[in-house]
C-alpha cells in the first residue's frame, strides 16, 4: 500500500515538473537571447577593431573575418599622447571612487546614526539631486568650473562626477549601514572603543561590500565621460581623456572606423579588469541592496 502512495507521489512530481519545465525553457532562452542582444554591439566592436580596412569599409558587412590585423591597434598606440589619455582617465576614475565612497560612508551613516533637523529634507533633496539631467547642469557647470580657474584641468572632471555619484552611493549605503545592529556599536563602546574606531575598523568593513558596489558605478561613469571632457578640458589637450582620444581617429569628412573601434576596446579592457577584481563583492553587494 505503501509503495503504491509513494509512486503515486512520484508520479505527480514528475506532472509537476513537466508542466514548469516550458515556462522555465521559455525564461531561459529569453534570457540567452537578451545576453546575445547586449553582446552584440561588443562584439561587432572587437571585430572592427581586427577588421583590415577593405573590410570594414566594405558594402558588404559581415559578422566574421579571415584575415585579422593589428593594424588599427598599431595606429591608435602609435598616438604619441594616448598613454597620457590613458593615465588621465585613470587618476579621474580612481580619485572619483576613492572620494566619493569615503564622503558616501560618512554620509550615509550620519544619516543613518544619527537624528537631526531636516534629516528627511536632506534625503529627498539627495533624490531630486538624482532626477535632474547631467545636460541641463552641463552650462552652469562650465561657468562654475572657469569662475574657480578649473577649467582644462582634471579637477574640473573630478569634482562633478563626485557631486553627481553621491547621491546615489549615499542612498544605497544607507541600507548596509542600517543593517548593520545598534547593539554592535553598543558593545564596542562597552569595551572601550571610540566612535572612530568603531566607523573604521567595525562598521566600514560590514558595508565593504556596499561599497564596492557603487564604486562600480562611479567607476563607469568617470570612465566613459565625454560629456564633461569635451565641455571642461577646452585648449589643453594633455589634460583629455580617453574618450576624447576617439576624435582623434573620427573626421567627418575621412573616419578610421578601426581606429575607433580599436581605441573603444582598449577603453573597454579596464572595466573589465574592475568587474573581474570585484565581481564577488559586487555580487554580495548588490544582493544586499535588494534585500534590504
């Protein structure tokens, strides 16, 4: 009698997962085909890049080659300032994210910690700061920039992508932070620990993880800008970076397509190189973010 409940069991384990199995086909083939969607400009990039130029100019496109080259790799690092192009969009990223992910943890636990006036108008203003278009602040920031004699240096660069990756860091903070117990921070100063130690040495590597999640973004950000190198850094062209590179190889009249597309995925390599070193933080960091 037994057996024959315990088939009967089986047997509508088996219905069930038969009946969910084309939803779950459905959902993943969905899934590959986003994926292929969203890597495909990538990977036309890359193939322009070791495309030969007959090919690329070709009338006739297609989505492979047999004769790869280097020769656009050669043109873009043959530039005698490309590496300073490079080096500018480094200290720009890594000052930006070293920056603003020490003044978002500060905030974000001031916030969080403690109760003061205008607490919840503070918050909201962070959130319209967020909703307001970085074209539309582009002009006023252009005369800010020249009032202070910031412009054509990589201050002018620094400091509005600080301003503009704050808020959205601050807020995504906030939840690590809250998460993080009262009675922690009460029984480290039970034992004798300061307010700063307990920020740095207890609290800060608890929201590690929240922090590197938004500095991904404000890596990004930083890193892809043309909107404010091309508005900020006027005459001096060994302040630019690596996004203005790409006017180098652009002419109206005679583009280097392989040049552009080589120069992009040089762009490209550290991001990667950031998501690969911090994918796991990034992974828990996010996770705690929708959790919380």
């Amino acid at each position: 009698m037994s057996g024959n409940v315990v088939q009967r069991v089986q047997g509508a384990r088996g219905v069930h997962r038969f009946v969910r199995r084309p939803w779950r086909l459905a959902a993943e083939v969905s899934a590959l085909l986003i994926a292929a969607v969203v890597a495909f400009p990538l990977y036309w990039m890359v193939l322009s890049a070791f495309k030969p130029a007959g090919e690329i100019e070709s009338a006739e496109p297609r989505p492979w080659t047999l004769e790869p080259s280097l020769d656009s790799f050669r043109r873009v690092f043959g530039q005698p300032e490309f590496g300073r192009y490079f080096l500018n969009s480094l200290v720009v990223a890594c000052s930006v994210v070293v920056v603003s992910a020490v003044i978002a943890f500060l905030a974000a636990t001031a916030v969080t910690r403690f109760r003061f006036r205008f607490r919840t108008t503070l918050l909201i203003m962070f959130l319209v700061a967020q909703m307001v278009p970085v074209e539309a602040l582009t002009i006023p920031l252009f005369f800010l920039m020249r009032d202070f004699g910031q412009l054509n240096t990589l201050g002018a660069l620094i400091l509005p992508h600080i301003a503009f990756s704050l808020p959205f860091a601050i807020w995504m903070l906030r939840g690590f932070v809250k998460a993080v117990p009262e009675a922690l921070e009460e029984a480290a100063y039970i034992d004798g620990a300061s307010r700063s130690r307990f920020l740095w040495q207890i609290l800060f590597p608890l929201v590690f993880p929240g922090l590197v999640a938004t500095s991904v973004f404000s890596f990004i950000s930083a890193w892809n800008d043309f909107l404010f190198a091309k508005s900020f850094i006027i005459s001096d062209t060994s302040r630019s970076t690596l996004p203005m590179a790409l006017l180098v190889f652009y002419k109206p009249d005679d583009p280097d397509w392989g040049g552009v597309m080589a120069a992009s995925t040089v762009m490209t390599v550290p991001v990667l190189v950031f998501f690969v070193l911090v994918q796991r933080r990034l992974v828990s960091g996010l996770g705690g973010a929708v959790k919380d």
